[in-house]
C-alpha cells in the first residue's frame, strides 16, 4: 500500500509486529519504508549498527514509567510537538545567550517535559554506540513505547531521521491550541499531510495525561458550554482553585490507553475546547468518536497506523541535520 505526502513517498510496510519481551522490542521484518530528496527512514535501521538501541530505550522508558505514570503522556507530546517542526529534535534544544529555540514558545513553556528522561537514554546509547542514534529517532521510540507501556498497541518505527542544527519559535507557537476549533485542527493537520481521520485519532492521545487547568479556563464557564456535563463542570470548578492545578485529560481511566477518551466526548467530558469540539463541532469528526466508542479495537488499531504515516514525515527539502552527541545543544556548541 503506498501513500503520498508532503515531499515523500513512503511505502507503509503493515504485515510486521513486534514483540516485548523484558523490555526488549524485537522488530520480526526490516524493510525500506519512506524515501524523499532529504532523508531516508527504514525499519531496522540501527540493526546493524547498534542492535541493542530500543532494548536500551524501552528499558528506560519502562522505568520512568513505573516511578510516575505521567511520563508516559509526557514522551509520546515530546514526540507529538517534535512532528509538528519537523521530526528533528528541534524541540530538544535550549536556548542560549545567542538562540531561542522552541522551549518558550506559548504551547511548549511550562507544558512539555520528559526531557531528563530524553537526556539518560541518550547518554546511554552514546556509551553503548557513539554518535549513531538520533535524538529525533529516541523521540519517536519512547513515544511507540509510552503507548505500550500505557496499554496501547505497539508499531515497528521508521528510524533514520536527523537531529536539526536549529529551530524556530515562532513555528513552535503554531501548533494547535486547547481552545482550537474542528476547522483549526483539520487545516493544521493537513498542512502536514494529515487528514481528518487522522486528526480525530491522534487527538485520542489524550487518553492519558494531565493538563493544567489554565489551559481551559474557558471551559469553566457553563454559560458558553451548552455541551458540557454538569456534574463534570462542578467538578472541574471544585478542582481548578489556580490555574496551575493539573487536571486528567480522561479522568476515568487517566493512565490507560485505551478509547475512555471517545467515550468521555459523548458524554460531555471532554476536558479541553480542542477535544469536545471532535463530538459537537463537525458530523464528520462525530462519526469518528462514535466509531471509536463502539469499536474500541478500531480506535487502537488506527491509532498505531496514524503514528506510523505521522512518524514518515521528513523534514523540509534541503534540511541539514547531525547526530547530536547531547540533545540539547548542537555539535558544535558541545565541546
């Protein structure tokens, strides 16, 4: 099956699995997925080269994990905002007296985390083998691992991408926002190559997670949520006393990965304007929760086919990139 998009043409190879077994990941089928001007991504890429490079992540991931379930949803948003820029680690790297990179942009600052967790697994791979492994490709395992770990389906990850050499923060600040409506979200994920579908499935990411409650303060206000279940309003006004009090994203079952979120849309519990806009703003995104709500294996089973055509996704034409020895700086600034 072949899919185009963006500057690439990408082969999804789907007849593979993999298997867990004590905190390795096992790829049973290495096979060229995805080939554009600038970069080329395969299955089994480091299975040459360092053989022993998701055994290492998964290991750490499961870790982080098991001392704060949180870390799970923390990872796979790393992985989520790093696509967003490009799939090349540019969210990973700090400012300095002469570069702002996309730490501080609005839906970055005082939000995203796992960074110490990013920092271990790649001080470990570069013991294990220097210079080999990309921070943007660590990005995308964790992330398939997060999902794992969290009681979702697991995929075999597309590997090969390059780390950037800068980033852009205004770019960072046009990822779409928790007051987004249903026309926001579509035009923001087809600017990737992304389609509706696709959209309402990844957005099921946030059936794991928190988020502060300043990001939908808006929601508190009953008056302009017609939709909105009572009880879980009350709720939320009882639990929101400051803005930076943390909320589930899906309070019923916020650490397992599985379709609660859907289930909570039609129900009026969604937590932020950008997830309960997917069962009241659009028939079409409805149809979708709906589907999820009374399938949830379909729920997983396209969940992991989003992430592997949002994982393809190659960087600009003409992008040059590096494997940074340390993620949060640049080569040439690390020495």
């Amino acid at each position: 099956m072949a899919f185009f998009y963006l500057a690439s043409f990408c082969i999804m190879v789907l007849s593979f699995s993999i298997t867990f077994t004590r905190g390795n990941v096992v790829a049973n089928k290495s096979e060229e997925a995805c080939i554009d001007a600038t970069i080329v991504l395969s299955f089994g890429f480091y299975q040459n080269s360092c053989p022993e490079a998701e055994a290492i992540i998964f290991s750490w991931v499961e870790n982080a994990v098991s001392q704060d379930p949180r870390v799970a949803a923390s990872l796979l948003r790393l992985h989520f905002h790093d696509l967003f820029q490009g799939c090349d680690a540019s969210v990973l790297l700090d400012d300095t007296p002469n570069f702002t990179g996309e730490k501080t942009a609005a839906p970055n600052l005082n939000s995203l985390r796992g960074f110490e967790v990013i920092d271990s697994i790649k001080a470990d791979l570069e013991f294990a083998c220097p210079q080999t492994i990309s921070c943007a490709d660590i990005l995308a395992i964790a992330a398939r691992d997060s999902v794992v770990l969290s009681g979702g389906l697991g995929w075999e990850v597309q590997m090969g991408r390059k780390d950037s050499l800068t980033a852009s923060k205004t770019a960072a600040d046009n990822i779409p926002g928790p007051n987004s409506n249903v026309a926001t979200l579509v035009s923001n994920f087809q600017n990737l190559g992304l389609s509706l579908q696709d959209m309402v499935t990844l957005s099921g990411a946030h059936t794991i997670g928190k988020a502060r409650c300043g990001t939908f303060s808006s929601r508190l206000n009953g008056g302009s949520n017609p939709d909105m279940n009572l009880d879980f309003l009350q709720s939320l006004r009882q639990l929101c006393s400051v803005n930076t009090t943390l909320a589930n994203l899906d309070d019923m079952s916020p650490s397992t990965f599985d379709n609660q979120y859907y289930v909570n849309l039609l129900s009026g519990k969604g937590l932020l304007v950008s997830d309960q806009v997917l069962a009241t703003g659009n028939d079409n995104t409805r149809e979708i929760v709906q589907n999820y709500v009374d399938d949830p294996s379909a729920f997983l089973e396209d969940f992991k086919n989003s992430m592997l055509k949002m994982g393809s996704l190659a960087p600009p034409t003409g992008t040059n990139g590096e494997v940074r020895d340390n993620c949060r700086v640049v080569n040439q600034f690390n020495y």
